[in-house]
C-alpha cells in the first residue's frame, strides 16, 4: 500500500505563564533583643505597606534595627502587601529589606534585594520598591539616614529616576499608600527602573562581575550628593564610572519606550503583564492602564539629556532623528511620535547601546563620565546661519555658511548631518525656500533657519543717463549771409551694434562615486568605502558617518545594523549626493517537533530532511532551506524583518508532506 502524505508536526513555542496562588498570610517571629538608644520607644506599632519591583506576592520580609539585628519577619499577602510590628524598644532607624517571592511581571523572584527606612515609631506606611531602594542606599552611602536626608534623597531619585512616576498622585513612593488611584504609576515607575538596573546589569556582564545589588550601590552612592551625575561622595572608581556610564544608556531606551507606551521586559512588551499584576492585586479596577499615567514636559527633557549625553560619544543617526522628534514635540502627541519613530531598527538600536558603552575602553568611559559631570550645567548651543545672498534671481543658488557653539554635531534640511561649521552651495532655487539647522550638544537642542526669497528677472531696458548740457558759446558778428548753395538730403545711417560678449560655460555640478566592499554582512563585521569626486569644493558624510571628507580616499567601518553612508559633494555648481547601504544580516530562530505518523495513521518510518521556505510575503517564498531530519531547530541569518514561513517534511522513502501552516516571524 502506497503511502500517504506526511502530517507534519510544525509548532511554535509560547511562554508558559505560570499563576500563583497563595494565602494570605503574615508570619511574624521576634528575633534578638532590643537595645536601647536616644532613638528607642518603649511602645509596639506597626508597619505596613506594598511589596514591589512589579508587585511581588511571597516575598520574604526582614525587619532589622539600626544595629543590623534582625527583629522579625514577614511575607507579603497575595496583593503584595506586608504588615509587621516593630517590638518596644527598637533601635532607629529600621531597615526592612525584601527577598524572594513572585514577581506578577517577570515570574519570578526578586531580581535584587530591595529596601526601605523606619526613622519614626507610631503607625506607618513603608512601601518597599526600587525606588525606596535607591533613596535607601543612597542615605546610607551619605552616612545621613535622618528623615530630612531621606526627604532631600528622595526628590533626587524621583527627578532622576522617576520614570513614568506622576507625583501629583504618589508624592512619596515610601511613605504614600498605594491605592486605586495611584498604583498605575506605582507599577510603572518601578517596574521601568528595576528594568534599567536589569539592563545595565546585563550589559556589563562580560567586562565585569558586578551583580544587580552592586549596580544600585554604584548608581545610590553616586546619587547620595543629590545628583546622579559622576560626583559620587568618596574615591572615584573605575568600576563605578563604567556602571553609571552603562545605566545611563540604558536610561535612555527605558525612558524612549515608557514614553512610546510599551516598555519592555525581559525582551517584550510588558504593558499587558503589568496591568494584568494590578488587577491581580486590586480586582476592584476592572481596566487599568499604566498608559495613562500623564506624560509630563520633565519626563520629555530627561530623555532628550539621556540622548544627547550619548550622542557625543555615539555617532548614530538613530539618536539624532529621535531627539529631533523629542524636542519638537508636545505633552499631548510626544507619545504618538515616539511610538512611529521608535520602529523596530531604531529600537534594537537604542537597546543596543548599552553593551557598546561597557564594552568601551577606560579612555572612553571616562569621556562620557566627563560629560556627565558637565551636562547639569552645559549651555544650549548658538547657532549663526547665513545665507548669501538671502534673495536670488529664479534659478540662481546661494550660498549657505554657518557656525555653531556648544554643540556635537548639527541636522541640517539640505544635507542630513553636519559639521558644526562650514559652507554650502544650495541647488538652484525657483521659489521662497526655508533652509533649517537643528544642532545638538550637552546642553539640549538649538534650531536656526534662514529664509531665501525669489525675485523675477526683469525684463525691461533701464532708462539712458541723461547727457550733460553744453557749454554756451559767444555769439559771433553778424555777417552777410551767402546764397546757399543746395545740399543732398541726408542719408540715414544704422545705429551701431555692440558686439556680442561671450558667455561663460556654466559651472558644472561634482561628479561623485562611493562605493562599499560588501553590501550584506553579519553584525560586527568590517566593510571598506571607497569614495572619490571631480570637481567639488567641499565633501562631507551624513547618515552612517560625518564629518569632513578628502575628495577621494577610503575608510573601515563596523556595521551593526543595517546602515547607510551618503557622501555629498559641492561647488558653484550645486551639489551631487551618492549613496551606500550595508545591510545585516540578522538570527531567525525556527523550532519544530517532529512528525510522528502519517495522515493515514502509520507510523512515520524516518524524518530525511525538513525544508523550510521563507519569504516577505504570504504564499510566496523566495528561498528554500533544506535541514537534516535529525534537527528539531535550526537558526537562519537573513536580513532583518518580518518573515513568512512554512515547512515541508521529507520521510527517508522520499515521500514529502503538504506544506505546514504558514506563520510569521521575526528576524533579530
């Protein structure tokens, strides 16, 4: 009996989301002694609040005195809440630290120790999250645990690292309740910096062993001053400069997606996972959204000084566009406009930037640690821009020449990026032009324009100069006139013709050629540009790179995403533009489980080989893989982007199956 076509066992893998019930239970036990001190009471009370990174449900709850003795332990409630006594007598102030447990968002337990501070007795709310944990720390790095100290440091934190965190509605992370009307912000700012010391974390690993606690002490001490800005109290550290570097990188993509809407976590987005959480703890909100936390105009500024501190040791036009977008926009559309220029390339880019930063050597670590040090007081940039002349004749160019100050680079309309100073012959212009620069440096963002008006040849003839008078002369005596004699009328005689004057040859446009040594290579790889022009004044790079360039020469570059090089070239002429792209080549994972029986039933004697067709578009695939049948997986490097895949299942006899269903995938 001929057999049947193979069914064909192709699958994708789905997360598997675990759901954790659990009672709700305190568990108190009095451990040690109390001792006293001037800070001591003689009367219990009690301390409660909420658990969370995302709210963390099991988690393991310790009560230490101002001795570090332990004095009792909790377990936080199946909605992330704690409660606890603190015995009579209790040295101040009490520290209380949170392990373990079930984080709603990520799954899991804690990713780090979190903490907060008792510096009263009486009955009080103590919440404990990342942000208690950098406020905290920070006091403890300052040696100044007070309640005033922790006042002060907890402004710092919330004006540094605070994002997505309303404080009209959670003034106070550690001492305000969480309620129905503040818990959106409290989930999301928390959540978005324990996702900051994720990364940060996470870029450092193969250059260093500091684990996710040594960040936030790192990042705390460095904040103890007020500021996180490089001035930490104390020795300056190699170390410690790498991390603040990283975690302000890390910042940036953090704050970009919280501003998009869509944070991400552990490599997608939360949002769903987080209000999920919140319902979980407050079934009373049937339709949270940690989106409509408002967008405020410091949440705006604070990620465009993450950008631009990046952007003078980043050279990527990435950063650029974003920032250019960030400063033009408003409270009201910035996250519409985040989100479109965010796109997927733009993201990976972003998320990107942290690993280059820890990868950097010293040298470089210690230039950005500089401009860290100097952004809290840097100058906007001044720009002057000229063009001349500023009014043209139809079809005639002019000349553009600018210069700028405080700056790491400019965008311009006419030429991408740009030097912060130089010249630049416009093509010809035919109507009123505005020509606008956008230049960028520590201090923020500055744009100047100048506006070129057309004015119509005219096309009539000037009026001749008047010629002078002559002189009047003496009348002479009077004399018998002669009979005159008859004279030939007069001939006409041609007006004289001015010969004609050469016209110049038009000055002709630069010729450009640029050229790349491979067009598709994997991330990390080098590729070689070659470039020359016949005729240009000027040269620059935009996009891939900057700057000034020879007339004719040749350069490597490592290419991590997908990039392109455009070389423009001026004169009298006007301008030529040539352009370069290198794509790269990106993973598509596939998995698949293996077909064990036939359409009619019988057992599938041999799996051959698999292939796998894939395409960008539905039904129609322009390449084939063929993979060994022993394989349940296989990995491909393509460029990237959204890919069609379908699989087909050869069995040893040479019998294929039907093409299994088609689904969609991501190249990264």
């Amino acid at each position: 009996m001929g057999k049947e076509h193979l069914a064909h066992g192709f699958e994708s893998f789905r997360a598997a989301h675990v759901v954790w019930i659990l009672l709700a239970s305190v568990i108190l036990s009095a451990c040690g002694g109390g001792g006293s001190s001037s800070s001591s009471v003689g009367a219990q009370y009690q301390v409660s609040g909420s658990i969370g990174d995302g709210p963390i449900v099991g988690a393991d709850i310790e009560i230490f005195d101002a001795e570090g003795r332990l004095i009792a332990r909790a377990q936080s409630d199946d909605q992330a809440n704690y409660s606890v006594n603190i015995p009579a007598d209790t040295m101040l102030p009490v520290t209380v630290s949170v392990t373990g447990g079930i984080d709603l968002v990520t799954n899991r337990a804690a990713d780090f120790e979190m903490l907060a501070l008792v510096n009263a007795t009486g009955e009080q709310t103590v919440n404990v999250s990342p942000l208690t944990t950098f406020v905290t720390k920070a006091a403890e790095c300052r040696g100044d645990m007070s309640e005033s100290r922790v006042a002060e440091l907890t402004t710092a934190v919330e004006r540094d690292l605070g994002i997505g965190l309303d404080t009209d509605s959670l003034v106070d992370p550690m001492r305000d309740n969480v309620r129905a009307r503040n818990v959106e912000t409290a989930v999301l700012a928390n959540e978005a910096l324990g996702e900051l010391v994720r990364r940060t974390g996470a870029s450092l690993q193969s250059v260093t062993d500091t684990s996710l606690d040594d960040v936030i002490d790192h990042l705390a001490c460095d904040l103890a001053d007020g500021a996180l800005d490089g001035n930490a109290p104390g020795t300056q550290s190699d170390e410690r400069d790498r991390v603040l570097a990283v975690a302000r990188a890390a910042e940036a993509g953090v704050r970009l997606e919280v501003l998009a809407g869509r944070l991400e976590v552990d490599g997608s987005d939360a949002t769903q996972r987080m209000n999920s959480a919140i319902r979980t703890i407050m079934p009373e909100l049937e339709s949270p959204d940690v989106n409509s936390v408002p967008v405020t105009d410091r949440d705006i500024g604070k990620a465009v000084d993450a950008l631009t501190l990046l952007g003078g040791v980043v050279d990527d036009p990435e950063l650029t566009n974003i920032v250019e977008v960030l400063s033009t926009s408003s409270v009201q559309d910035v996250r519409t406009n985040v989100d479109t220029v965010l796109e997927p390339a733009a993201q990976i880019t972003v998320q990107g930037i942290p690993t280059r930063i820890g990868l950097s050597s010293t040298a470089g670590i210690r230039d950005l640690s500089e401009r860290n040090q100097a952004q809290a007081d840097a100058p906007a940039p001044v720009i002057e821009l000229t063009a001349s002349p500023s009014q043209v004749i139809a079809n005639r160019r002019t000349r553009l020449e600018w210069s700028v100050a405080n700056a790491d680079f400019c965008e311009s309309t006419w030429a991408g990026r740009m030097e912060t100073q130089g010249l630049f012959h416009t093509d010809r212009i035919d109507r009123r032009t505005v020509f606008r620069m956008t230049c960028f440096g520590l201090g923020g963002t500055s744009t100047e324009r100048v506006i070129v008006t057309v004015q119509e040849e005219s096309t009539t003839q000037p009026e001749p100069d008047p010629q002078p008078e002559p002189d009047p002369q003496p009348e002479p005596t009077p004399q018998p006139a002669p009979a005159p004699a008859p004279q030939p009328a007069p001939q006409p005689q041609p007006e004289p013709q001015p010969a004609p004057q050469p016209q110049p040859e038009p000055v002709q446009a630069p010729d450009v050629n640029l050229s790349v040594s491979e067009q598709v290579v994997s991330s990390g790889e080098t590729v070689v540009l070659n470039w020359s022009s016949q005729g240009a004044d000027t040269c620059w790079g935009t996009n891939g790179w900057s700057g000034t360039k020879e007339r004719q020469g040749s350069g490597e570059f490592v290419i991590s995403s997908d990039t392109t090089f455009r070389l423009v070239c001026s004169n009298e002429g006007g301008n030529s533009v040539a352009i370069v792209t290198v794509n790269t080549l990106a993973q598509l994972s596939l998995a698949w489980l293996p077909p064990e029986e036939n359409v009619d039933g019988t057992p599938v004697a041999g799996v051959d080989l698999y292939r796998i067709y894939v395409g960008d578009q539905s039904q129609f695939y322009d390449n084939v893989y063929e993979v060994d049948g022993s394989l349940t997986s296989y990995d491909l490097e393509i460029p990237a982007g959204d890919y069609f895949v379908a699989m087909q299942t050869v069995d040893i006899d040479g019998f294929e199956s039907e093409l299994s269903g088609e689904v969609v995938l991501t190249s990264r």
